[in-house]
C-alpha cells in the first residue's frame, strides 16, 4: 500500500495542481462573463426605460414614474430603478432602494453636464451592486432627467461559487477513480502474483509441493519459483545420498561422537523435521551493563547443556522463551535467527512473553509449583489459579508457533521438560500426524506427592498427547507410570512400558543424560595458562582445591555443603590454610521469594564458616556469584582435586559429568549425593547423604586423603561410563526411539 502511495501520489499531486489552474482560469472567465452580461442588461434596462422617463418627467406624472421603479420591487433578483430630475434629485425609487437617497452622488454633476452615461460598481448596506445610469434627453438635447438601473451582483459570486463546487466534485472524483485504478492495477500485476507466489513457497517450505500445490505463476515469478524448485530438488537428492552415507558410517563406529549422532540423525530423520521447544533459549542477547553494547550468552543450564550439540549436530528449528532483554535487535521478521552466532548450525525461533505471562507460567505454576512438588527437597508447592491460567495460555500460545512452523508431513518434535506438560496434546489435536517426544528433566514423584497437585489430571492429560516420555532414570519411569495407574482412566502396559488412555499408546522410556567431550576444544597449553592464571588470582599454590558449580537453587545443597565444609574443619584443624573450595554459583529464578532468601542465606553462611575458620588471608570457601561461560568453568574442573555435588534431589545432574569428563589426568575425586540421578551411574564417585552432615564432612576426608592410584582407577572408570554414554548417545537412542514409532503414514495439508 506504501508503495502504491509512493507511486501514485505524484501523480495525483500533479493532477490536482493542474485542475485547479485550470478551474482558476475557468473561473475568471465566467466571471468575466457573467459581469459582462450583468452589464449589458442593466444597459438595456436603463435605455428601453428613456422614452417611459422622458415623458414621465416632462409631464410631471409622479404616479406612472412609482409604477415604473415599483415593478423593480416584484422581480426576484435584488434590483431597483431610480428616477432623477433635471438637478439630480432623486424623483422616484423602488422601495427596497428607499435608503439609495442617503447616498453620496457626486458623479451625477458630471453626467448631467456632460450628458455621458456611468456604469460602476457600488456599496449598498452590505451588498455589492452594479448600477448604470443613462442621461434623459428632451428633443433640443437637454438633459430632463437620469434613469438609474441598479443590479445586485451577488449572484455573480453565487454561481461561481456553484462552478467551484462543481471543479472540486470532479476533482474529488477524478482522484478516486485514479486510486481505484491504481489499487487495482497493482493488485493485478503485482499483489496477487506474490500473495500467490508466497502461498506456493508456503506449501513448498512445508514440503507439500504434490499437484495440489503446483506453481501457477508465469513470467519472471514463475521462473524464479522453478529456479527454486530445482535448487531445492538437488539438495534433496544431495541429502539423500548423505542419509544413506551417514547409515553406513553409523553401522561402522562403536563410541558415539557429534559426527556419529549426525550421521545417525541424518539416517534415522532422512528429510524429516526436527523441532525443539524449551522454555530456556540456548543463546540469549543481553545488553552488558558496563559496554552498553548487546553481547551473547549462553544460559546455566542443565537442558541447554545437553541439546545444543544435538541441534549444532543435526541443524533444525529451537523454538522457546526470549528471555534476553536484547534479544529482539537479533531476530528477522518471523522472530527467528541462526545460531552459534558466529557458526549458524540451527534456527532458533524467540517466542514473546509479556511480564504478566512470564509471572504466572514460568515463574508462579512451573517453578514455585511443579519444581518442589517434583523434588523431594521439603519446600511446599504453591498452586495458584491464576499462574495455572497463564501456563496454559504460554502452553497454547507455544503450541500456535510450532503449528505454523509445522510442514506438511513427517515432522519430529523434541519438547523440553516441566514447562510444556498441555504442549503435547495441544499439537496432537492439531496435527495427530507428528511425533511428539517429551523429556523429563527433573525426577518424577511418587503418586502420592503428585496427587497433591490440584491439576493433576490436566497435566497427565496433556503429557500423554506423547508418542513418548523420557525420564532420566528407569525409578522416574516407574513412578511416572504408577502416578497415570493411579491418578487417571487409563491402562499401563508393564511389558511394553506404556500408557493406553482412549487407544492411544505413549511409550515411556529412561534415557540418562551425558555430557559431550568436554573441553575438548582447547590444548593443554591453554589449560595450563588459565589454570595458572587462576591459581595466582586466588592464591592457591599448595592448597588442595575443591569445586562446587551450580545454579543458586534449594535443590542443589549449596547450603549443606557450606555446613559440610564447616564441619570437616572442625573435625580436621589440620585442614586450615592447606584447602580451599571454591563455589561457582549462577544466581537463577531470583524474583521468587525462595530464592532470594537462599542467596542471602547462602551469602551471611559462607561469611559465618569463613569467618570461623580464618587464618591471615586464608579463607577456606571461595564466592564467586556470577555466571561462567562453559569456556571459563572448564579451568576449575581441571584444577580441582575434588569436586561436590551434594543435590538434595536432582534429575541427573550435569555437573558430576562435566568435572569427570574435564579430568584428563584422572586425578581427580567426585564427591556426588546419592539422590542425583547420576549417582546411579557414576558408583565410583563418593556417595554421600548430603543432610548428614558428619558423614559428607567425614567424605571430604576420605576424598583428601584417597591414593592416586584409587582416585586414577574412579575416573577412569568413570570417564569411561561418560564416554561409552555420552550425551550424543542420549540423543542418538531418544532420536532411534522417535522414529522408530509407528505413525499414520502421511498428513492432508488441509486440515491445519
Ligand atoms: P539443572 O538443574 O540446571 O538442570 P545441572 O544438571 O546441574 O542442572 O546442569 C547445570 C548446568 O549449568 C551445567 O552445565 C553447569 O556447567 C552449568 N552451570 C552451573 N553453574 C553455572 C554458573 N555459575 N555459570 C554458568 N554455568 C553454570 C536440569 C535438571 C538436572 C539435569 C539437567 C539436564 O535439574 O537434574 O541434569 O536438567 O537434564
């Protein structure tokens, strides 16, 4: 429309500068015209009256001159006669002319001594008046008297005002008509062969370009569409020969890698789509405070951790929160831009929330709800309606942006954790062709935990829209099964390990979350400089070093673990200026009350036990609150002779797996609380209960105090577990699984 306007305005400027030109001439014209008339009737007038006046005046006959002027009276336009004698004193008016006497005439001297007649344009009241007055001779050539015609020129201007009018009209007309044209034009030639040029492309992004959908456009468009259709038939083809590839190398490699798990993507998914959702975005843009300049960074989190290889492996759409108070300056017009930034390997679609959306869904129902009622940390769950009302809203709202991203057929999507438990059945409704797969990051509860939730049937509703649901663990499946058995009209097949509920089947499945090969990117030399780095930075030439890396969060046991250390100098004085733990800590969900008292709990404890146990600059717990890059953590990893993990409940927990993977020389201790789900793996690591505080003080000894070659033999057997199950096998099994459910066998584009 824009456009258009741009075009056509000048157009129609010049057209509309041109008429009135034209009608200012047409206009002086007329009135030319019509003055000239006035004129020339009053001329008329005046001389057809002479001979009536002459005789009028010379004999005197008052009464034939007031019939006279008076038959001015009865004419319809403003006119008048006036009769003068020889002096010029007025003899007889027409009434409505009656105050004609009060006016000054010094022109008449002039005409009744030189004979000559006047026309002129006069006031009157507030009229304007043409009046002609025409000399009355007697037989000898003596003046007996003047006849004086007046004129109201007033309809002079009516009737140009009627012929403005009527120019505007046509003007006013004249540019419709042109617009209309316009409009129309451009919707011939230019709007509807893109509108139907984008609806081709539409079908084609899809996938869906069977005779159904053929190009219709001809001339340039069509070529371009056919240029496009042939790029698109190559890399097709192109992909097709990779699948079966990538097939062959799968078959040929034992351990999983990203090159592995890309081939077996490209093998299992062939031309398939795959879609991620998650809350929490893999690259957020934040403004940094001190450069005011936008940077990027990558959120603390477990989810994030584990999917980026994958999509970096197999490219495909991410869609989730935009939750970088950046993030808008990054995205195109359909919200979506390529990521790594630098080594764009996938899309990622940013999904808006408002602040009302964000209070309710993320932060009132997912985290200050389904959080502690998932884990067993004895912090109460709090439901309210109105945060159950906005979940639903973001589940719908997220449930839109992956429908209209959606081609035609054949299309994989991977939902992320406790945020999207309506997601599911939200897409399935819609396009009962896809396959949907749920993952369950943190654990699942027991029946009678989760049968406290006041929307409970909801959410097991929702989450068996699912073709399948992962947990981390196969006691998360059992509980999760248990709770369907339980709490909802439904079969559960123990053979099969699904749920049926009204014939339709979700699989449930545990599938233990890895790590990638950590640190791999860097070489020794570059550890070895930040480690020193680091060292000098804290002082910690000959001190034994501990690490604890975590998002602040009730569920970590930060504060157990400050409590633990706490102890472990008190019980082992001997401790004091040889050790030194240092807490990496990613403040995390801080608008939540129980959050923002923990920082400030965890703040006063670190403070208490540092102070307790003080010696010179020695301190024994080293803060550091802020968050680390995976670049930045990596040197602590290395540099640390032991690292806690000492979860009160954890789904899996990263951490663990990171620091073994980091432990190149194995020469390392994890100490992991045995309720992570990791610690059902890693069985060399040191199990402790983090809530008794003289057993996890007592490991911290034993972890100290371990000889190398029992530390090596851990690791390694660790790092092998790590290896052999990495996080590209956990996709790689989870991706296997997806696809190998049954589906109906194609979608009718129609029915979105
Ligand atoms: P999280 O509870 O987020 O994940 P976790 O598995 O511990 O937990 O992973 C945390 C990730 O954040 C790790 O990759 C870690 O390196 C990173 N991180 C921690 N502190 C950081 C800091 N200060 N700065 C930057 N990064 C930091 C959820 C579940 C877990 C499950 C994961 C994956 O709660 O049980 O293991 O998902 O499924």
């Amino acid at each position: 429309m824009k456009r258009i306007l741009l075009f056509i305005l000048p157009i129609l400027i010049i057209i509309s500068v041109s008429f009135t030109i034209f009608g200012v001439f047409q206009v002086r014209s007329e009135e030319d015209r019509l003055t000239e008339d006035l004129k020339r009737k009053a001329r008329a007038v005046a001389e057809s009256m002479e001979l009536s006046a002459r005789h009028i005046l010379a004999n005197n006959d008052l009464r034939g001159a007031k019939r006279t002027v008076e038959r001015f009276q009865k004419r319809e336009r403003l006119q008048g006669c006036v009769i003068y004698d020889s002096k010029g004193a007025i003899y007889a008016v027409t009434e409505r002319f009656s105050d004609w006497k009060e006016k000054d005439k010094p022109y008449l001297k002039y005409i009744l001594e030189n004979k000559a007649p006047r026309g002129a344009i006069e006031k009157f009241k507030n009229y304007t008046v043409y009046s002609y007055i025409l000399p009355v001779l007697d037989d000898e050539n003596n003046v007996v008297g003047l006849v004086e015609i007046i004129y109201d020129t007033s309809y002079v201007f009516t009737q140009l005002a009627q012929l403005w009018r009527r120019l505007s009209i046509t003007l006013i007309i004249l540019v419709v008509v042109i617009l209309i044209i316009a409009l129309f034009l451009q919707k011939q030639i230019f709007v509807s062969p893109v509108e139907r040029l984008t609806e081709w492309f539409k079908h084609f992004q899809r996938g869906d370009i069977d005779a159904q959908h053929p190009i219709k456009e001809k001339g340039e468009l069509g070529k371009l569409a056919r240029e496009v259709e042939q790029v698109a038939l190559g890399l097709r083809v192109a992909r097709k020969t990779m699948t079966e590839e990538a097939q062959v190398r799968v078959e040929k490699e034992d351990l999983w890698t990203e090159a592995k798990l890309r081939d077996n993507i490209r093998a299992k998914l062939g031309e398939n789509a795959l879609f991620v959702v998650s809350n929490r975005e893999p690259y957020m843009h934040v403004m940094d405070e001190r450069s005011g300049a936008p940077r990027c960074v990558r959120p603390a989190s477990g989810v994030v951790t584990a999917i980026d290889p994958i999509m970096r492996a197999c490219g495909g759409t991410w869609i989730a929160h935009a939750s970088g108070n950046a993030d808008k300056k990054f995205v195109n017009s359909k919200n979506k831009l390529g990521v790594p930034p630098k080594d764009n390997r996938y899309i990622l679609k940013r999904v808006w929330l408002s602040k009302a959306e964000e209070d309710g869904y993320y932060y009132g129902f997912s985290n200050e709800g389904l959080w502690p009622l998932c884990h067993i940390t004895h912090t109460r769950p709090i439901f309210r309606e109105s945060d159950w009302q906005a979940y639903k809203n973001v589940n719908q709202k997220f449930a839109d942006n992956i429908l209209e991203e959606l081609p035609a057929k054949n299309a994989f999507i991977f939902i992320q954790d406790y945020h999207f438990t309506l997601l599911p059945k939200m897409i399935k409704e819609k396009r009962p062709d896809v396959t949907v797969a749920l993952f369950w990051h943190i654990p699942w509860p027991n029946p009678e935990v989760f049968s406290i939730c006041p929307y409970q049937e909801e959410i097991l509703e929702g989450m068996l829209g699912c073709d399948l649901i992962g947990f981390h663990i196969q006691y998360h499946c059992n509980n999760f099964l248990d709770t369907a058995n339980r709490l909802l009209e439904s079969r559960v097949d123990t053979e099969r390990f699904s749920v049926i509920r009204f014939g339709k089947e979700t699989f449930v499945r545990a599938f233990p979350i890895s790590v990638d090969d950590y640190m791999e990117g860097k070489d020794d030399q570059t550890y070895n400089e930040e480690m020193e780095k680091i060292r000098k930075e804290f002082d910690l030439k000959d001190k034994v070093v501990a690490v604890g890396v975590d998002r602040i969060d009730y569920t970590k046991g930060i504060v157990e673990r400050v409590l633990a250390i706490d102890r472990f100098l008190q019980k082992y004085p001997e401790y004091k200026n040889k050790f030194v733990f240092i807490q990496l800590a990613a403040p995390s969900r801080t608008h939540i009350k129980r959050y923002h008292d923990l920082m400030g709990e965890i703040d006063e404890l670190i403070e208490k036990v540092n102070w307790n146990h003080m010696e010179g600059d020695w301190r024994p717990i080293i803060y550091l609150k802020r968050h680390f890059s995976p670049e930045e953590i990596s040197p602590f990893y290395r540099l640390a002779d032991i690292c806690i993990v000492s979860s009160l409940h954890d789904g899996m927990n990263l951490v663990a797996k990171e620091y073994i993977a980091a432990k190149r020389d194995l020469n390392g201790v994890l100490i992991l609380s045995r309720f992570t789900g990791a610690a059902k793996e890693l069985t060399d690591a040191v199990q402790i209960n983090p809530y008794s505080r003289e057993e996890f003080a007592d490991s911290i000894k034993f972890a100290l105090t371990m000889p190398e070659s029992e530390k090596k033999r851990r690791v390694e057997n660790m790092r092998k577990e790590i290896r052999e199950n990495n996080v590209y096998k956990w996709a790689g099994n989870i991706i296997s699984e997806i696809t190998s459910l049954k589906k109906p066998d194609t979608y009718s584009a129609t029915q979105t």
